[in-house]
C-alpha cells in the first residue's frame, strides 16, 4: 500500500468510527452546524525559545451565532529538534448555543485554563506524523442558580487531551514552500479529577483539511471539521451528547526574530 493510499483508508475509518459510536438508545444526541476560524502564530526569539500565540472564533450556525471564544498564549521551548514543550494560559468565553446549551442554566460562562504540553514529531517516508499530548487545569465558571447573573465560583477541572496529526504532500515528496498538502487528525480529551461530572469522556475531534505552505512563515489549512462532546449532566434520564460537523479555516505564521 502506498503512503496516500494509506492516507485515504484513515480518512475513511474517520468517517465510519462516529456513526458507530452514536447507535447505542441510551443516548441524546443533538446536532449542530460549526464553523471556526482559527489564528495561530509562533514567535521565535531565541534558538530554542518562542512565543505562541492562537485566537479561535468558534461559530454555530456556520457563522451567524456564538459557540466559543477562545485565547491561548504560551511560550515554547524546544530541547532537540522534534521535541516541544509548552506552557501557558488561555481565557475561554463558552456561549448558550445548540438544543441543549452546555451550561445547565442556559448562561454563558467564562473559563480560565492553565496548560502544559508535549509535541513529538517524525517523519516516515514522505508522511509527517505528530503526538501532541496536552494536560489543563480548567478553572470553569459556575452559577448558583438559574437567577443569578455571574458565576459565583470557578471549580477547577482536570483534563488530559491526545491529538494525533499526519501530512502528506499532494505534490513532490515534503511539504516545502509553495506546496498543498493533505492533514488528518483525531484527538480525544478524558476528564479526570473530584469536580468531574458525567463526562469522564468528553469529547472527540476528527478533521480532514487540505493546506498550502506558502513559505517558511505562512500556511493556510481548511477542511471538515467534526467534534463530537459529551455534556457533563444527565439529560431527561440519558446521557447527552453533541455532534457537531462543519469546517475549519486557520491561518498560521511562524516568525524567526533572531535573523
């Protein structure tokens, strides 16, 4: 097999795993139409120290409404060259959208979110492959009760995440300057912790983009995007879930200031 044909065969096990998954009765699943539009950049301002930077509009209905607002900046530190280590903040804004909004009283709610991550990368051929591994401390907004107009406390919530990405070239055989390429991903996240509720699992993101690296400073990805994310009560007596399929478009730069 060769390495697109192999490509194409993960796409298709990506697109068949969700319909099993959803076939159980015991279930509520609701559906909803997302578009992100995503900003990602690096800083480089030493050999082995950058700064990252991300913002991420989240939006339902492919635009017209708010599903998240979510600010991340960091700073990277790369010990050998397929080795990242990061550490930072993200503020993270989540909006009442879909059937069943997230949170139980219906309310927007803030969260604050520390995280430290580890991204290894290798090269197989003409295919790159990268394991990200992310852990947070998520201090999420809470209501009191349904009248109440801000959050009166911010329990904190662990969460272990696990992305799994590969690219291969659609021309030549890497993805050099001016050249389009095909990304897939699968990245699951596990809650963990005292103050987590009924979603030990909670959620799973399955995309399929096609981008073009435009030179060592800028590339543009875009491609269907599905995420699929357990609610952490119960609803009407079953456990509640959300599947959620639309597209993704990111930006990202990645700028040397030591030249």
């Amino acid at each position: 097999m060769t390495s697109r044909n192999f490509i194409f065969a993960v796409i298709l096990f990506f697109f068949l795993s969700p319909l099993q998954s959803f076939a159980q009765n015991n279930r509520i699943t609701t559906t909803n139409k997302i578009g992100w539009y995503a900003y990602f950049g690096t800083f480089k301002i030493s050999k082995k120290v950058g700064i990252h930077s991300e913002y991420q509009f989240r939006r339902n209905n492919w635009i017209t409404d708010w599903q998240q607002s979510l600010l991340r900046v960091g700073v990277n530190y790369n010990p050998i060259p397929n080795l990242q280590l990061r550490t930072g903040y993200g503020w993270i804004e989540t909006f009442p959208y879909g059937e069943y909004p997230i949170n139980g009283f219906g309310k927007q709610y803030t969260e604050h979110r520390i995280y430290q991550m580890a991204q290894l990368s290798q090269k197989v051929g003409i295919v790159d492959f990268s394991h990200r591994y992310l852990l947070e401390q998520r201090f999420v907004g809470k209501y009191s009760d349904a009248l109440a107009t801000k959050e009166s406390e911010f329990p904190l919530v662990h969460r272990l995440r696990y992305m799994f990405r590969l690219q291969i070239p659609l021309k030549g055989t890497g993805i050099n300057d001016k050249t389009p390429y095909l990304a897939i991903y699968d990245e699951v996240f596990v809650g963990f912790g005292k103050n987590v509720n009924a979603n030990v699992f909670d959620q799973n993101r399955i995309g399929i983009l096609f981008g073009f690296k435009f030179n060592p400073s800028f590339r543009l990805e875009g491609g269907y995007l599905n995420q699929t994310a357990q609610y952490g009560r119960i609803i009407n007596g079953k456990s509640g879930f959300q599947s959620n399929n639309g597209f993704i478009i990111s930006s990202n730069f990645n700028l040397d200031f030591t030249k």
